[in-house]
C-alpha cells in the first residue's frame, strides 16, 4: 500500500470502522460499471490511495480517490464528512487520463 495523507487515512479509518455511504450517484455509477459494494469498500481499506483532490473554496470537501485492490480497472472517489466515509463516484480507469507505474495508477500530465 502506497503512503497516505491524512485525508486518507481519515476516510480509510471510517470505512474500517464501518462508518461507509454511498451517494445516489455512487450507486448509479456502480451498478452502470458492474461494481458491487464489496469491491468499493475493499478499495477504500486496501487498495492505493492515487490522488487528493482539494477544492479551491475553503468549505468544500478533500476528495481523496483510492484504485481497486489488486488491480486497476476502477478508482473510488470519497470524501470523509462527519466521520463517515461517504462515496461520491466509482470511475472507470481510462488509458488516456492515467499510467499505471508499478501496479499504481498515475494521473496522466494535462
């Protein structure tokens, strides 16, 4: 497992914890891409934390988007709000957005 930043241990400690939502469009995401819950949340516990996505407003919520576990066909989107680790999306890895460099995913230079 890659190092972490705090936002990611936050969200990787709730979802151990049990402390896990889903968004409506979370599941309508998994259920398009064929994803079950099971998967996410091995993701979120055990797979690669790839990226953090900070907003530019002061009160919006650090994203924090972990690679499937032992693998690299999806990533998860979170974000960690009153404990609870809350799923915003589970995306599809697409070739021309990122690398896999040993068995991680990069995101590709813009």
């Amino acid at each position: 497992m890659s190092s972490q930043s705090i936002p990611g241990q936050l969200v990787r400690s709730c979802a151990l914890q049990g402390n896990v939502r889903f968004t409506a469009h979370a599941l309508e995401r998994m259920d398009e891409r064929q994803v079950v819950a099971d998967e996410v949340l091995d993701a979120i516990r055990n797979g690669n934390e790839i990226e953090i996505q900070r907003s530019a407003a002061e009160d919006q919520d650090i994203r924090v988007l972990f690679q499937e576990a032992g693998g690299v066909s999806f990533y998860v989107v979170t974000v960690c709000r009153k404990l609870t680790c809350l799923v915003v999306s589970v995306c599809l890895t697409r070739e021309e957005s990122w690398d896999v460099v040993q068995g991680v995913l990069r995101r590709r230079s813009r």
